[in-house]
C-alpha cells in the first residue's frame, strides 16, 4: 500500500518512521517532508498546507491512505475534500477540527456536554477583557480563539500585564488567530497530553505523555510549541485514565456525533488533573508535536492498521495497541531565537550513526539541505532527539548523550527534560 504523509517536521518524520515498520506500506510519499523523511520514502514539493496543491497531488498518486499531520489543513478542510473523492484519510473534518480551530467553539461545546473546564469568557474588545479579568485572581491566561502554532497562549502574573496583553494580542500579535480572545481562570494541578483514536463512534484510548512547553529551563521564557516531553506520565493511571475517558473523551465524541459532526482521528487531550480529578485545558485534533516521537517510539503494535480503522470507520474491529513498558523522552534541538525571530540555513552535522539502533532516534522536523548538499536548519525546532530506556533517568541520559554528538552551535536546548520526575 501506498501512504501519503501531509507535512514536514518532527512528528512527520516520526510517523513515518512508524508507518514504514508497517508489513502492509510498501511506499512513502510525505509532502513536503523533510530530509529524515527522504530517507524512508519520496518527498514532493507540496507545501502542507496548500489545500488545492496536496488535493492534486492525492488525485495523482491515488494512495491507499492519506495521514494528515498539521492542523492548519485539517481545518481547512482536506479531509473532507479528500473523502469526497473516495481516498481514504486520518484526519477530522473542517466541522469537527473546530475543537482545535477554535478555542471559543471548544469552551462552548464543553458548556454544552457538561465536560469540565475552567470558567471562561469569550471576549471581542479590550475592554469586555479588562472587565472580565477584573472577577478572577491571578495568574490570568488568555488564549487566542484560532491557530496560533502552539503559541497564542498569555500567562500573565499580573492585572496590568494581563490588561496589556490582551490589547496586543486583539490588536493583531498572533494575526487574525486573536481577533478574539477565550480569557480563562488558571487551573491548579499537574498536566498531561492524552491521547485517543476516534472514527466517528469507537474510541480507543492511547496512553499520555508530559510536555515542557516554555523555552528555557524551570519552565522560563515564552511558550513554544514544545521543548520536550516524556512517557509514562506516573499521575496518569488506570484510575485517571478511566475518569478522562469517562469524563472528558467520551462525552466529546458523542457529543460531535449528536451535533452531525463525528470526529475522525486522533483527539489529543491537554489536561489538567488537580484536586477534583481532570479538567480540559484545550484539544488538539492531530498528534502532539514533540509528544508523536514518544509515542511512536513506545508504540510495539503496527500503527497503520489503526490509522485505516480510524478512516473506515472499523475500530471496533481492532484489538487494543500494545505498548512497551520502557520509558521515553524526547528533547528539542531548536535554533536560537526561537520561539521569537532565528537564523535559518545554519549548518548542522548528525552522526553517522544513530545511538542504540531503534532505542535512539533523531527526528528531523525544521532540516533542509543547501545547495551543496549539506544539512542545515529551516526552522525553529529543528531536531527531536528521542530515546527509549528501562527508566525515564536512563532515558533522559540517553537522549542527552546523544545531544552531545550533534554539531549544531546555532541551536539550543533544555537541559531539565523530564529531571523533575526522574531524578
């Protein structure tokens, strides 16, 4: 079978290596992919998110699946155009990747189907902002209603910051993705990413992993699209995970399908478990990016036939996926700058070899080769360097030792990826 993979980066370069375990995937093909991606597979220059250029590419190549990795497509509606052709798709429909496409859609929806989350106010003007921030106690956070590339969120630690940034961001700091703003109370507690698969009525629960989402080590700087994460989450058990599924997945599928809108895909739960058990934070409609790597590599069972389900509508026919038991971390490689303005086209040099075989991985997600045919940076985060170990401290160690064989002095990293709950 023939897979189309939509995108370029680290979860790209993840899933495809995942999917080319796969006995049923005999070709490749990632548009626009990345150098990583090159080497499992064809990439074709398409920009991830030219809808009208990916349909024609699909019409070309006629694959038995098409796996749609950014958000910015999915709510655009590929999936649905895709469909509409009889090409097989992982990915929800514009309707339903609302509930990552929309932050005020997603509160209102939880509103509706009962799903806990923290009080909101859906503003338009800073001063509807201003009065609403007057009835909560800080820190304050305020979100951009769309896609803002993992960034558009404001944790301000006081009224007069929280007051100015919601004038800049509704004046245009994050484009129109701000032209609203959800303004919500801060949730005490310990996060976690959880993931489940969906076709529309069958959900399948993954496992969760924790992000490290500011840039700089002890959770400084501004929020990224993610530095690092790690699994297994230890507060995410059997218990938790049962009362996130009962509370917080279940009710959003059949929600979406009592509204005509079934979700298709993977749900990616940010949540916050505090003192009255879990609370929503916000959903993603597509897998996590740095979180895919983790689960990629912890994932033993093959992933396409959950993908094919997923698009078929046939997962009440599969059997739970099976997940190994060693722990993983993956840590950013990202050019310095970043989140805010950085260099591209800095060179950089991998080793020949790749650690410990499957156990390490280094996912390419922001790479190009110039002219001459070198290595060199193209985007913000830059590298996912992952690694799989009995513990989550040999995991750790692992991943940064192989750090230290990477040339790359135009980039940076945390240092203190998973340390808090390993050490």
């Amino acid at each position: 079978m023939k897979v189309l993979l939509i995108g370029g980066g680290g979860r790209e370069h993840a899933l495809g290596w995942k999917i080319m375990q796969s006995p049923l995937v005999d070709e490749l093909v990632s548009a626009p992919g990345n150098p990583g991606l090159a080497k499992l597979g064809r990439c074709v220059p398409v920009d991830g998110e030219d809808v009208p250029a990916l349909m024609a590419l699909a019409e070309k190549e006629r694959p038995g699946l098409v796996v749609i990795g950014p958000e910015v497509p999915l709510a655009a509606g590929l999936a649905d155009q895709l469909r509409a052709q009889n090409i097989a798709v992982f990915g929800p429909s514009a309707k339903a990747a609302q509930l990552e496409g929309s932050k005020a859609f997603t509160k209102e929806f939880c509103a509706r189907h009962a799903i806990p989350t923290a009080a909101y106010k859906v503003v338009k003007t800073p001063e509807e902002a201003e009065a609403f921030l007057q009835t909560l106690t800080a820190p304050y956070v305020l979100k951009a209603d769309g896609l803002a590339a993992g960034k558009g969120v404001v944790i301000a630690d006081t009224m007069a910051e929280a007051v100015l940034a919601a004038r800049d961001m509704l004046s245009g700091q994050f484009g129109t993705a701000s032209q609203t703003l959800v303004i919500e109370e801060f949730m005490h507690g310990v996060e976690a990413s959880f993931f489940a698969l969906s076709d529309g009525k069958t959900v399948m629960p993954l496992i969760a992993v924790q992000d490290h989402k500011r840039a700089f080590d002890r959770d400084q700087g501004p929020n990224t699209g993610g530095m690092g994460a790690f699994s297994p989450v230890t507060h995410m058990d059997a218990v938790m995970t049962k009362r996130v599924m009962d509370e917080i997945i279940m009710p959003t599928v059949s929600g979406m399908q009592a509204e005509g809108h079934p979700f298709c895909g993977i749900l990616f739960a940010g949540l916050m478990i505090g003192p009255t058990g879990p609370r929503l934070i916000e959903y993603n409609v597509r897998f996590g990016d740095p979180e895919c790597q983790v689960l990629m590599m912890r994932l033993q069972s093959d992933l396409v036939p959950l993908l094919l389900a997923c698009a078929t509508g046939d997962l009440d026919a599969l059997a739970p996926p099976v997940w190994t038991d060693a722990a993983c971390a993956t840590v950013i490689m990202a050019a310095k700058g970043y989140p805010g303005a950085y260099e591209k086209n800095l060179p950089l040099t991998l080793p020949a070899e790749t650690g410990q075989g499957r156990n390490i991985q280094i996912f390419q997600a922001g790479t190009a080769l110039d002219e001459a045919g070198h290595l060199v940076s193209a985007g913000g985060r830059v590298l996912a360097v992952t690694a799989l170990a009995p513990t989550l401290k040999e995991a750790v160690g692992a991943a940064y030792q192989e750090i230290d064989r990477i040339d790359f002095a135009g980039g940076f990293y945390r240092r203190d990826i998973g340390i808090k709950v390993s050490s």
